[in-house]
C-alpha cells in the first residue's frame, strides 16, 4: 500500500512537455517565456496549444534552447516574445530562425507602444559619480540591414600600460567570465575572439574590470556588425580608451589645470580628448571629440 501511493505521488508530479504539433487542430503556439504562456493560455483556452522556450524554473537572459525547443518553433502558429533585449540572444535567434515563413512573430514590448504603453527609455544619470564601466551598442544598425538576431562585435585589439588588464562577467557560480584579457596577448588571425564580447544591437552589459598594477593604462578596441550568421562583419570603427588605476584626483586635477581644463566633476573636451574624472581613483579618456562619454 505505501509502494502504491509513492508511485502515485511520483507520477503526479511528473508533466509532460509540451509537444506542437501539425495535426492537431487547435492554434500552435511559442512563447519565449511562462508568463506569455500563461498570458496566452487565459486568453485563448481550449483553442490553443501554448508551449515556452524557456522553462518556469530558467533564467531567460541566460537560457539555451533545446532540440525539443526548435521542433515545437518549426511547428507554431505563431510566436510571442517580449524582446527589448529581455531573453537570452541564443533564444531570439532559435525563434527568427526556425519559424515558418508567414508565421507572425509579435514582439509584445515594442509592439505595444503602438497601443499606448510606454516604453521607458535607457538614459545616462549624469549627476552620479560613481560609475559602472561596460559596453553599449547604441543604434539598430538598420542601415546596414541589421535585425535584432544580428551581433555586434566589440573586440580588444590592444593594450599598453604598467600590468595586466581583463575584463570579466561573474558566472553562476562565482567563476570568472573573460572578455578581455591581455595576459595571453591579443590575436589578430582568429578575429580577437577570446577577446572579443558580443552584442546584439542597441543592447549594453555591465562588466568587471581588474588592473595588476597601478597607473595609465591604454586599451584599444574595434567594433563590427555581423548582418548575418557567416557574413562578413562591417566595420564600425576603432577607438582607445584610456584609465588611471591608482590616481589620486588631486594627481588628475593637477594633471588637468595644467592643460587649461577645468577640474570639476563635469566632462569637458579639450586637444581631442573627453575627460570624466571619477571620483577619486580612477578617470577615463576617449581619444575621439564627443557630446558625452559613454559609459
């Protein structure tokens, strides 16, 4: 008797996944996530199949979709995702890829300023001065026939200073994610691709950066678009970008007066450089005149 109600409990907790299919003769949905889902499946009821790339008990904006994922893309109806760069870029592009010509794929987050949502803009707060270092695509890259499944490639070509400089995500686990790293140099015959970080379009991370030892440090970086899987990069340029490890801001300010620039907290552009002291350890420099610094 208690064998038989642990093997009842046991498969009452199992669900099976969710299997789309082109012979049933409900609607065929995906979604990217649980809860357009569960959005869908209030809305449509007993007339849709709704199924999610990413699992109730994933992170979206890490998960990689499955074999299982891209058959039930191939048989949809039609697809939902938020976007606006919430799911993971490998989930977007398993959607945009596998769907069926025809099939509609709604964007609901963009799709729904049409409707009167707002949408909050990505702005800059200026006024703190403390900051962040990471890397920001601004722009669609339309012009260059850019979607939102294309990649932009922002690559360290370069660096020279007293030490070692690497810049790093923190993985799941506490584990060090390497974008740049100059202890094994640079490699200009695979495409800097150890130390290179890829974003789609419009879209920006925040990264960890480490010095091995104090003082000037330059690091020189290039930018590429990847239209497509397999098509040529376009380039978008290259720029250095200058840090003070280790520097006092009366060292900076010093430095700064005796150029004729000014010494608040605010950026100014003077001889082709745009400065930002920030706060009292550290300040960077981008080689190239520019309305503001990016951050």
């Amino acid at each position: 008797m208690a064998a038989g109600v642990a093997v009842a409990l046991t498969l009452s907790g199992c669900t099976a996944p969710v299997a789309l299919s082109d012979s049933d003769g409900r609607v065929q949905v995906v979604t990217t996530t649980g809860i357009l889902a569960d959005l869908v499946r209030n809305v449509g009821g007993e007339r849709v199949v709704v199924d999610s790339i990413v699992p109730d008990s994933a992170d979206a904006h890490v998960y990689e979709p499955t074999l299982r994922d891209v058959r039930n893309v191939v048989y949809a109806d039609v697809a939902f995702s938020n976007y606006l760069l919430l799911e993971a870029q490998n989930v977007i592009k398993a959607l945009d890829a596998n769907l069926r010509d025809g099939v509609p794929n709604v964007s609901l987050a963009e799709g729904a300023a049409k409707y009167a949502a707002e949408i909050i803009p990505l702005v800059e707060d200026a006024s703190l001065d403390t900051i962040w270092l990471g890397m920001r695509v601004r722009g669609t890259g339309r012009e260059y026939g850019a979607s939102r499944a294309s990649d932009v490639l922002l690559s360290a070509v370069e660096v020279s200073g007293p030490g070692e400089l690497v810049a790093y995500l923190t993985e799941s686990f506490g584990g060090p994610d390497f974008y740049v790293n100059s202890t094994d140099g640079f490699d200009a015959a695979d495409g800097y691709r150890d130390d290179t970080a890829v974003l789609p379009p419009d879209a920006h991370t925040h990264m960890s950066w480490a010095f091995t030892a104090p003082g000037v440090y330059r690091l020189t970086m290039e930018a590429r678009l990847a239209v497509a899987q397999g098509a040529k990069p376009v380039e978008l340029g290259r720029q250095t970008f200058t840090f003070a490890v280790g520097w006092t801001r009366t060292r900076w300010v010093g430095r700064c007066s005796a150029r004729g620039m000014p010494t608040s907290r605010s950026t100014w552009t003077s001889g082709g450089c745009t400065c930002t002291p920030i706060r009292t350890v550290a300040v960077r420099c981008a080689r190239r005149c520019t309305t503001r610094p990016a951050r």
